[in-house]
C-alpha cells in the first residue's frame, strides 16, 4: 500500500526508465489485458530503451487490446519470451504513432515482426514482391504495404539495418510497390495493357535506392506500341495505363495513401504528355533539355513494366547525362538551382529546414552530383544514382579527399537519420525540425542520444549542418590544389586531366595556366602557403562565380606575389571574414579595377574596412590632396601625389561598385541600380574636383608661391558638373579668371593661359597612376577661342554671340575648384542665360530640335547599332538628356527645382511639378540608368571606355553579371535593353519633337 503524499515505487520506477508522464504510463500498467506482462521487468526494461516510453506503452495497450482472447495470448508470451520481436515490435510503437495505429487497427500484423532469419534481415525487391503479392485493389495494397514499412522501420529502429540500408529498403519496397500497382492497373484495364510496352523509370531517391519513409516517388513513363497496334491508340493507352498507376498509388481511401506519385520530371514537366515514346524522349533530349534535367537523369532506373523498354531507354539517355559537363555555364547553372532552392524556402523555416536549407542534405547530393557529372565523363565507376556510394566513389578515385569524403558522409548518415525518424512519427512528409520540445526529446532518443537528448540532439546536429556548409564548396575545389601540391604517400591525388576537366567546368578558359597559378600559390611550407592553401578553395569558388575565373585566379596570385610576405595582408585575408571575397569579386569582375590596384596592391586594405567602400566627400578628399600636395618639392611631385590619392579613390569606388552590383554571401546586391549610379557618379566627380584642385595648387605654388597675379576658377561642364561621371569620362571645364587689384589685364591672361597648361600637362604626365583628361572644348569660340577668359569677357561674350546650344551646355556648369566667390559671380552671371525669363522662344526651341536631329545622323560612329549605341542610340543617354533640358530651359525661370546641373533631379522636378507623367518619368529615369550603367559596365570590364556593348562573348556575359544577369543569359540582357530603351525613344519623340513643346 502506497502511503498518501509518498510516490509509489513504480511511479519512481518508471520515471527513473525515461517516461515523462509515469501518472498515465502506471494507469495503463493496470490495464487488464497486460495483466501476464505487467510485473515483468524485462517488459519495463524495453520500454525504456525506446524513442519515447510513454508513447510505446500506449500502442502496446491499444494493440493488445485489439487481439481476441488466443491471438492476445500469444502475443503476450512472445511478447515476454522473444526478445527479437519485444525489441521490434516496442523500438516501432516508441517510434511512430502512425504505425501504432496501423497496428491497432490491423492487430495481427504483429506477425510481421516475428519472423527473424537471414532473408528477413536484408530483403529486396523480390521479397517485398511476395509481401504485397496477395494485394488485388488499391485499399489491400496499401494495408500489405504498411505491413511491409513495419518490416522495416523495425530494422531500423532497432539498429539491425544502417540509414543506407534502410533507405534502399524503402526504394525496393517502392519498386515492388508500383509493379503491385501497374499489375493492378493491367488487370482493370487489360485492352489498354494489350495495346502497349508501359516501363516506369524511377527518379530523384528511388531512383537512388535512397527513399525516405515518406516521399514523393518521383517517375518517367516511357512507352512504345505493341506489335500489330498503330502508335497513336497505343501511346493514349498507354497514357490511361500510367495515369491508372499513379491513381492507385496517390488517392486517398480508407486506408490513407502509399505516397503520391511525381511525373513531373518527365520532358516539359506538367505541360508535357505524361507518356512519350522512347524517340520522343530522345528528341527532346537532345534539343531542348536543360541542364538541371541532365542532372535529374542521373538517377533514372528502370524499376517496373517492360523491362526490355526500361533498360533501352536508361542506356539511350545515359550517355547524354554524362555529357552535360559540356553545356555552357553548366557548373553556374547547378548552382544556380541550388540558390534558386534555398531563396524559396521561407524564411521562418531555414534555420529548421533539414533537407534545402544551408549545410542540409541537398547541399551534400548538389556537391556529389556535380562532381560525378564532371568527372563522370571519363570514369565510369562513378556511374552511381546513389549518394553514398558515388561520394565513395569520388573518394577512391582521388577526386575528393578521404578526410573530407569521410566527414561529409558522417554528416549525410546523421542527417538522413534525423530525417527518417522525424518523418516514421506520424508518416508525413516533413524535412523541417520540430520545435516542440516533447517531439525534440523523441528525436534525440530515436538516435541513441539518452542523456539530455534535446541539447545533445542539437549540438550534434548543427555540428554535422556546419560540417556540410564548409564541405560541400570545398569539396570542389580542394582537390584541385591538392593535385598540384606535395601529398603524402599514399594518398590518392586528382590527375592533371581530372584536374582541368574540373576548371573547365568552372569556367577556365585555360587550365593548364590556371594549375600553374595554383602551383604557386599553395606550393610549399611556409605561412603564406599554407594560409593560401586555405583560402583557395573559397576563392575558387568565387572567381567561378564571374565572367572571368582565369583573370580572377591570375590577379590573386600577382597580389600575392606583391604582397605575400606582407603580415597585415595574409591576416586581413584570414581573419576578416569580408576582405577575401570582396577581393575575389574585385579581381575576376573586369580589367579596371585590377588594373588599379595592382598598382598600389595595398590598396587591399580597403577591402578588409567596414567601411572601406564607402566613398570620401570632396571636403575630405580636398584636404588629403592639398595637404599632399603642400608637402612635395615640386610641381610634379605634387600631382603624383594628388593622382595618387585618386587611383587609391577610384579603386575604392570601383570595388564598392563592383560589390554592390555582384552581392557577397553576408550582403545582398543593392537593389536600386540608380543609387549605384549616383553613388559613381559622385564619387568620380568629387575626386576629380580634388585632383584639379590640387593640380591647380601645385601648378600655382611652381611659379607664383602662394597667390596667382589673377583669381582664378574651373567651372565644371557636361557630366562632370553634372555629378554624372563614369569611370573613363574626360572632365570638361571651363577656366575663369579675373586679373587682381594692380594686375595688368594682358598679365593676367597670360598667368591664367600658363596655369591651365601646366595643370593639363601635369595631370597627364606618363605614370603608373591614370591619366585625367581635361576638356575645354565648350569654352566660348571652343578651340579658336582663348584657354581661359575673365569674367567680364565672359560676360561680353555671352551678350552678344552666344547660340542657344551654348545655352543649354551652361545647364550643367557647376564650381569645381579654386576661387569659390569668383565662381559664383560666374554662376550668377550665366543663371538668366540657362533659364531665360519667359522661357525659349519657338525660333530657340526650333534650333535646339535642329541640332539634336543632325546630332543624330551624323554623330553616331558607322557601324555602331543604334539600338545599342548607350550615348547616341535610340533612348540612351542624349534622348534622355536632351529631353530634360528642354524641360529646364521652358520651365527652369519659373520652377526652382529644374535649376539643378544633375539629370535624374531634373527629371523628378519635372515629374513633380506635372510636366511629365509618372509612368513616362520612371521609363526615361530607368532608360538613363542603364544606359549609364552599361558604359560603367564597359569600362570596368574592358578598362576603357566604350558607348555600346563590347562584341567579345566574355567581356559581354562579364557586363550582363554586373547588370544582375545570370550567366547565360546575355540575349535577355541585349532584349531588355532594346525593350526599354524603345520605349524611352517613343517618349522622347512625344515630349521634345510633340507640338506641345
């Protein structure tokens, strides 16, 4: 007798054997129908080594209360006496209530774990065959089915079979299953059966022979015309046949359903016949397959029908899979599938997402699966549809290394365990981790993790996810460095044409070049190797990210060979988690920005700096550049250093550019293309305001000391007063000066003539730093007119010769450098020239569209598409341009926000003031950004300038990557461009050539 208050022994008992709820589990010990077992403590004893005690002991109750008086009888005392079937029978009742309920209502099919001889221990296809043979409808096959998965998770649960082996358990049970089906399907439609050959090809994981316990079973159905029968009736039949099989899987009836069946891998996926002949398939194959679809054959086998017709359809398309390494941009597409998957789960659910998510399981098959299509190519023993096995395989061959092989293999066993028993609870088709902490705890027991099962479950499981995230990128590319490096005896290394079937799938255009490189690179003992050693395999990875590997992996290596033994550098590249791939962006994206930094390679730094790619104001950088400039010894020096100071800025700008087009793994790419636009924009024209400036203090100090005999400014023209610079714009200017007090005017012009000479010949003087290009070309009289007038002649000038073009040039003039009050008297004096009062008369109006037609036809180079000319070309930058300005002469006088020298701000004031509509504004901002990007494109891919689309197919695919285009797809980009650009031409033509302008 218990005493009140004081907890029974068997209360404490059955705590102390892992029940969560011991109240309840002893309330069904006292059920009468366990009255034989109820003391027996080998009977608690099993209980407790399952999954979840309080779970089994309810199942154990509701099975033995379903047997008659006899068959309980003899449950009950194998129950007790044959540790097989008690180890089974609780291991299953522990683990999945599903399969408890099957059991309860199905109670005799506790037999099916009795059995314990060496057939049963590892069946296959043909004895899962006799298991469903008596099956004659829907309804029987799906109870002998579930009958058959008992088998099996008993096995598993209980540790007599491993996660492989019980996968391809699942995948024969699944082939017996649909021969079951398809035999059921002939027998109700035997005129359709007659009239074909029908063979189902499986895919995807049983396919594999690595089926979840609940998954779809993904198929193809081939089928060809019995002899005597036309080929039309016979495929509509033979489509009835497979949709019949598919019925008898899928639907739901009393007893639930198998597993749905997936055809929708077939050719052209829902949209396609569900049946194709075998030459059907092929056609399509071979014209119209894309690359993931090669990639899904892989696993193709035959599993039920004709089998003549299943195995001439797997050796007719095998060849084409192994063949797919070929196809442009095959790894990039891979990868791409792979992103595509992750960016579609939601995101509530990527941290428990155990299948798609980062460091899953996918993640291990996608590493594996490219590897074989590589290197499947000439090495037939990775002909595997299997994981396991074809990792296996790519170990033995030296295609990945053992230790990694090993690793990801641990973690791809756990990984799957963790998904079969999360799925065998309630037979659902799940990949995410519970959150409920109950279901947690029968997890982490399922897999042998008894003490704290919860924390431990899930320590082990982010080990082995971390495990996978570092693995299954370098898993490519280790091997490769590997195999130009020193190994120890005995190991396995990738041979030289291995090695560069694998860059060639990544995208080198020259592997044997690129293995030298890597030769360098990792060869050796000393810290910068071994610290590259490391690095590579990443780098690797990103440089095959871009349009251009080969000059990514060239550039690293001659930063590397400039700044190996450098300590700060091989630490940054180590130890700041940005720094390695933002270099990797900036060297394998084009010419320029290489170009830049190879220069001055510590420039590097920047690239390690939170805010290393932010770029500097004009204040700042004017102070650095004079400062410089005050302590050189000469003229030349000085410009060296203010030219300096703006190859150090132009990098930071184009790699910040670079970066924001491409994204990082930690950042996403900046999705407003204007902001980068401006961002460049900016940028360009505060550094070249400061280079001028200190070449002007430097030019001034060489002759004059500190005061010049004139004041004197530079007005800003064109894009550079315009604050719309691209990296390879000239800077137009204009000089102005006027002669100080005492000054003779002829004195005067003459200092202002010799300053800007030796500003322009200082500032292109051959160094290793860029050239900056001054342009006068829009001064007064252009060049039969003086370098530099004062403002008087200015304003003379302008009184009485100025042309409207000249006008309209004055929209964008702005003060860049030297006397700031000077420049905005300048400024004040050319206002009512640029916004007359009252607007542009017709006769101005008229000239303005006259110049812009005869701009037009004899501007644009010959040859050059118009319909890609970014400058010239229909809707490129001078339709937009021109538009705007327009705009701003009419209406500047009278609307304060067009007075602005910047296009996109012009734009929005006109936008806002209601002299362009919404939809028209955004079309010609858009049309404007992209032209702009693209000659920013150019120029950082080609390291020139350019106003149209370079011919070259790798410069072009590397501008459509920088634009945002996936490789592969430079039509889409070309298309987009025309598109848009059309409509921005049909817009223009409305408001700068319509009446009502």
């Amino acid at each position: 007798m218990t005493v009140p208050g004081r907890r029974s022994s068997t209360f404490t008992r059955l705590l102390r054997h892992g029940f969560t709820d011991p109240s309840a589990a002893e309330q069904l010990l006292e059920t009468p129908e366990l009255g034989p077992v109820r003391d027996d403590p080998v009977l608690l004893d099993a209980l407790g080594a399952t999954a979840d005690p309080d779970l089994a002991l309810l199942g154990l109750v509701r099975v033995v209360e379903a047997q008659d008086a006899d068959e309980r009888r003899t449950l009950l005392d194998t129950l007790a006496t044959a540790k097989p079937l008690r180890d089974r029978l609780l291991g299953v009742l522990g683990a999945s209530e599903a399969l408890g309920d099957h059991l309860a209502r199905h109670p005799h099919d506790w037999h099916a774990l009795v059995t314990y001889e060496a057939a049963d221990l590892h069946p296959g296809v043909a004895e899962f065959e006799r298991g469903l043979a008596g099956a004659a409808d829907p309804v029987a096959l799906r109870i002998a089915y579930r009958r058959c998965l008992l088998a099996i998770a008993a096995r598993d649960v209980c540790g007599t079979t491993d996660v492989a082996e019980a996968a391809a358990e699942l995948a024969d049970l699944a082939t017996a299953t649909l021969r079951a089906a398809l035999a059921i399907a002939r027998a109700e439609v035997p005129a359709d059966a007659a009239q074909c050959r029908l063979a189902v090809i499986a895919m995807g994981k049983c396919g594999g022979h690595e089926l979840n316990y609940v998954s779809d079973v993904d198929v193809i159905f081939v089928a060809e015309p019995a002899d005597g029968f036309d080929e039309g009736k016979a495929m509509q039949a033979a489509g009835r046949l497979a949709a019949h099989l598919m019925r008898i899987c899928s639907e739901t009836t009393v007893e639930g359903v198998i597993w749905p069946v997936d055809a929708n891998l077939r050719p052209e996926g829902r949209n396609g016949p569900l049946v194709r002949t075998l030459s059907s398939h092929l056609a399509y194959y071979h014209r119209w397959a894309k690359t993931w679809e090669f990639q899904a054959l892989l696993k193709a086998r035959p599993v039920a029908g004709d089998p003549e017709l299943g195995r001439a359809y797997v050796e007719a398309v095998s060849p084409l899979v192994w063949q797919a390494a070929d196809r442009d941009n095959f790894v990039a597409d891979v990868q791409k599938m792979r992103r595509r998957v992750v960016d579609n789960i939601p995101a509530a659910q990527v941290e428990r997402e155990l299948k798609l998510g980062p460091g899953g399981l996918r993640d291990v098959e996608f590493a594996v699966q490219l590897l074989q299509l590589v290197h499947g190519r000439s090495d037939a023993t990775l002909h595997s549809g299997t994981t396991l096995d074809a990792l296996a395989a790519l170990a033995a061959g030296g295609y990945v290394g053992r230790a990694d092989a090993a690793q990801l293999d641990a973690a791809y066993r756990f990984l799957r365990a963790m998904e079969h028993r999360i799925q065998l609870y309630r037979l659902r088709r799940t990949h995410l981790v519970p959150e409920d902490e109950a279901d947690l705890r029968r997890l982490g027991r399922s897999l042998g993790l008894r003490t704290e099962p919860v924390v431990s479950l899930t320590k082990e499981w982010k080990r082995h996810a971390s495990v996978v995230r570092r693995l299954h990128e370098k898993l490519f590319y280790r091997p490769l460095l590997d195999a130009v490096a020193q190994l120890a005896p005995g190991e396995t290394r990738l041979s030289p044409r291995a090695a560069a079937h694998r860059l060639e799938a990544l995208g080198y255009a020259d592997p044997a070049a690129a293995l030298r490189h890597l030769e360098a690179l990792s060869s050796g003992v000393s810290r910068k190797a071994a610290i590259q050693r490391t690095l590579l395999p990443v780098l690797l990875g990103w440089f095959a990210d871009s349009a251009d590997p080969d000059a990514g992996l060239l550039g690293f290596r001659k930063v590397s060979d400039a700044l190996g033994k450098t300590p700060w550098y091989l630490r940054l590249l180590r130890d700041e988690g940005a720094a390695a791939e933002n270099l990797a962006r900036v060297l394998s994206a084009g010419r320029l920005a290489p170009d830049l930094l190879l220069r001055a390679p510590e420039a590097v730094a920047i690239l390690g700096d939170p805010d290393g790619l932010v770029p500097r104001g004009r204040a700042h950088l004017e102070q650095e550049v004079l400062a410089a400039v005050g302590r050189a010894e000469s003229a030349e020096g000085a410009v060296a250093a203010a030219r300096g100071v703006r190859r150090r800025e132009l990098f930071r700008t184009t790699a910040g550019d670079l970066i924001g087009s491409y994204g990082t793994e930690d950042s996403p790419a900046e999705e407003d293309p204007g902001a980068l636009v401006d961002r460049v924009g900016n940028a360009v024209t505060d550094l070249n305001a400061a280079t001028i400036a200190g070449a002007l203090r430097a030019a001034v100090r060489a002759e004059w000391g500190e005061t010049l005999p004139t004041r004197f400014t530079v007005i800003g023209m064109g894009r550079f007063g315009g604050h719309e610079l691209s990296y390879g714009s000239d800077a137009d200017v204009l000089f102005v000066h006027e002669p100080r007090e005492g000054v003779d005017e002829q004195e005067a012009a003459r200092a202002a003539g010799r300053v800007v000479a030796e500003m322009r010949r200082l500032l292109q003087l051959p160094t290793a730093d860029p050239p900056l290009l001054i342009d006068a070309d829009l001064r007064p009289e252009g060049k039969s007119g003086p370098m530099a007038r004062t403002l008087g002649s200015y304003e003379a000038y302008y009184r009485r010769w100025s042309l409207v073009w000249e006008s309209q040039a004055l929209l964008r003039a702005e003060v860049m450098a030297g006397d700031t009050e000077l420049g905005a008297r300048f400024i004040e004096l050319i206002d009512p020239l640029r916004y007359p009062v009252g607007g542009l008369n017709d006769e101005a109006v008229r000239e303005i569209r006259r110049l812009k037609a005869r701009m037009e036809s004899e501007r644009m180079p010959r040859g050059a598409d118009p319909t890609l000319h970014t400058k010239l070309g229909r809707g490129g930058l001078s339709d937009v341009e021109w538009t705007v300005q327009l705009l701003q002469m009419r209406h500047g006088w009278e609307l304060p926000g067009l007075r602005t020298t910047r296009t996109r701000s012009a734009l929005a004031a006109a936008r806002a003031a209601g002299l362009i509509d919404t939809e028209a504004a955004s079309i010609l901002d858009e049309a404007w950004v992209l032209a702009t990007r693209v000659r920013n494109g150019v120029m950082l891919v080609r390291g020139r300038a350019g106003d149209t689309f370079p011919s070259d197919g790798r410069e072009l695919a590397a501008v459509g990557r920088y634009l945002g285009y996936e490789p592969g797809h430079v039509g889409d980009m070309l298309e987009d461009y025309r598109r848009l650009t059309r409509r921005a031409r049909g817009i223009m033509e409305e408001l700068f050539y319509g009446a009502h302008l």
